[in-house]
C-alpha cells in the first residue's frame, strides 16, 4: 500500500544547501579531515586522506557549516554519490554540496535513501551537463523534483534501511580487524621474530601455547638480510611461489555470469567462466603495479595480473607479499609494469615447513571468517538493494525489522 506523497524540488525541503564550489582550500598532512568527491562512495565515506588547517577551518567555511546527519552530495566527476556525515567535524571540498532536510518535513536518513533510487539518479542525469564529465549546477539541482511522503513513513522507510546499512558496516569492521589480526601475526612471526627473541630472553612468547612456542628456536644467527631465526634460510620470493599470468578477456568477449573478472584494479566484471579456482592471489602486472586481492572463489584474472601458485600456505604468501613494496617496483618506463623476474629475486627469510604450517593454520581460520561474513554482506546488500526502492516509494511497509530481516549481531 502506498503513501500518499508531495512533490517539491529540492529547495523547498531543506534548510540548508551548502556549496562550496568555485573554492580551493589550502591543504595540509593533517588537521580538519576533507570531504572529497572521491572518497563518497557507495553511499559510504572513505577515510579521508586530505586535510584543511584546524586554524584555517571558520576562515575556509564560511558558507555553511556541516552538521551530524547532514547528507553529502557528489555534483560532479562523479555525479551524484551519496553519504551521511556523522558526528566529525570535517570540511567540505569542491564538487561536493551538503543537504539538510526541513526540520518536520524531510528526514535526512530518508534523503539519504531517497537520492540513491534510479528515479533520483536518473533526474539527477537529466539536468547535468557536460560530455566528458557531468555536472549539474546548484541552480538545476534545486528544481530537481522530490516525492516527500509523510515524517512517519520516511523514517520508517529509513529505519529499515539503516538497520540493513549499519549491519553490513558492522560486518565489514569486523572483517578489518581480523585482517588487522592477520597482519599484526605475520608482522611478529616474521619480521619482528618476536617468538624468538622472546625465548632469547627466558620469557614465554606473549600469546602462545607451549606447542607454538616451540617451533622458534631461542637465538638468531647472521645472514645476508641480518639477523635472522637460527634455522631459517634466506632464499627469495621465487623459492615460494610462482607468479602465473593472466589470460585477455575483453569486455565485449565477456559472458554475463557469477565468475569476478580481475584486472589490477580490482574486479572489473564478470563471466561465465573462470580461469582460476580460489583461493588464489590476485597481483597488479599493468596499470596498478603490484595491487593485491585474495579471492577464495573461481575467478579470471585478465592480461593486467598475475596470480599465485604455490605449495606453500597461501595465507603466509599474502602477507608477505603486502611487506616487499610491489608497488614501487614500476619498471616498465611509460606504462606502468611490474617485471616478475624482479620480484622474484627479492630476498626473504625463508621459516621451516612446520612455522609456515603453523601461521598457515592459524590464518586460515581468520580468512574463512572474511570469508563468511563477505558472503553474508552481499546477502544483506542485495536485499538492501531489493527493497530500497519499494520502501522509498511505499510499496513496500517493514514493521518488525529485527523479525523480517533476521539481522544480528556480527562476530
């Protein structure tokens, strides 16, 4: 059943529009976080990486100032990306306009989901301009028209899709830390030998078993890399895996199916075929040198990459690869390139079979975890995805969120 709805534009449901346009804030390595275009995505905002004085913040925001809940709008290069600001206080970069619902009248959440609709984007679209790159202008995005229904069914309708939102998000922290875990592991095994000095000292290495503890030995002996564990060997990346090329695919070859497509990018599409069975690691060979994605389903990597063989533990392979500097390995002069043979022969400290097996183990659990909880993201996004524009429109009512949609609590 539908709502009955009023059709306004745009400026007449705000209490602010804010625009800064036309100015060009002077930016430093730290301070007062900017919100640019390109960290808007997804209906998400990306950790900044740009920052404006905190000293120059009242000077530089003198149009308006952001508030918690205030949604955030990509006018152009990209053109309309979304997201909610929270409790931070930020600035606001070129390209990007902040909106404010009228008190009463339009809820910001309900907003939020609302610009998201194809409905929205395509209006959004229509009063653009611009061939490379569109751009709509303040004056055309004011006029653009807004169906409004009552307060109580927009935030209904946004509850329901918040709780769906803030779920993934739980999720995806979730998966950060693990992978923090991962990381912090390897980075102690193998580059701080923290076992081992440990022993060295009459101590029990910090969070480990007896069993574990064991497979260090208590002294470190003089290599070519400096000290390492008595008992390792210094051989290189070669010695452990094989970087195998990818295979061509273009676009216009490409069969609409389930298999990720990779190039060093990241996914770029997909097929109905793939290449390579998961797990595998993805590297950048052309365009992002030395990118790394692990994928844990049949996947195709294309002509840009590289993937792994290995009989060693996969997990020990990523990880190290994430510590050599790939990404500065750029040798192929005007496009950018990763030479394998280069790769090949940086030197690494080699761990025996049985401390390889035991990180193997332990970061597998963790990356079967990801695993599990990425699977459960694009459940929940294609249902988000579902019912976002039957809420936003009415024709769709949830009541009992928790109940209907079965959402609990991450792990």
């Amino acid at each position: 059943m539908s709502f009955d709805v009023s059709v306004l534009p745009l400026e007449e449901c705000l209490d602010a529009l804010i625009d800064y346009r036309g100015k060009t804030p002077e930016k430093t390595s730290s301070g007062v976080p900017l919100i640019t275009a390109k960290i808007i995505k997804g209906g998400r905002i990306e950790t900044p990486t740009e920052f404006i004085a905190a000293d120059n913040y009242d000077t530089w925001m003198r149009r308006g100032l952001p508030k918690a809940g205030d949604v955030v709008l990509t006018v152009e290069a990209p053109l309309g990306e979304v997201a909610q600001l929270g409790p931070e206080k930020v600035a606001l970069a070129q390209r990007v306009v902040t909106l404010r619902g009228k008190a009463g009248f339009l809820d910001n959440t309900y907003l939020l989901y609302l610009l998201q609709t194809d409905e929205m984007q395509d209006q959004l679209r229509a009063r653009a301009t611009g061939t490379t790159v569109l751009g709509i202008k303040q004056s055309e995005l004011r006029k653009v028209p807004l169906a409004v229904p009552p307060i109580a069914a927009q935030v209904a309708a946004a509850s329901t899709l918040k709780a769906l939102d803030d779920r993934i998000a739980l999720l995806r922290e979730s998966n950060a830390t693990l992978e923090a875990i991962a990381q912090a592991l390897f980075k102690s095994w193998f580059v701080d030998f923290d076992p081992v000095h440990a022993k060295q000292q009459g101590q029990i290495p910090e969070g480990m078993d007896d069993a574990t503890a064991a497979l260090f030995p208590d002294s470190c002996a003089e290599s070519e890399l400096g000290l390492v564990p008595t008992g390792w060997s210094v051989g290189t990346v070669e010695d452990l895996m094989e970087f195998a090329y990818g295979k061509a695919l273009k676009s216009t070859d490409r069969i609409d199916g389930p298999i990720p497509v990779y190039g060093s990018g990241g996914i770029t599409g997909f097929h109905n075929a793939s290449l390579v069975d998961g797990p595998s690691i993805i590297v950048g060979r052309k365009g992002t040198v030395g990118s790394l994605y692990w994928e844990d389903r049949p996947f195709f990597p294309i002509d840009t990459v590289f993937y792994v063989r290995t009989k060693n533990p996969l997990t020990y392979c990523f990880y190290l690869l994430q510590t050599l500097g790939l990404e500065n390995m750029n040798t192929d002069g005007a496009v950018p390139g990763l030479n394998r043979n280069n790769a090949y022969r940086l030197n690494v400290a080699i761990p025996p079979k049985h401390v390889l097996a035991a990180f193997g183990s332990f970061a597998t659990a963790l990356r079967a975890k990801i695993f599990s909880n990425n699977e459960r993201i694009e459940c929940l996004a294609t249902l988000r995805e579902s019912l976002l524009p039957r809420l936003i429109s009415g024709r769709l009512r949830i009541v009992e969120i928790d109940g209907a949609l079965g959402l609990g609590e991450a792990t």
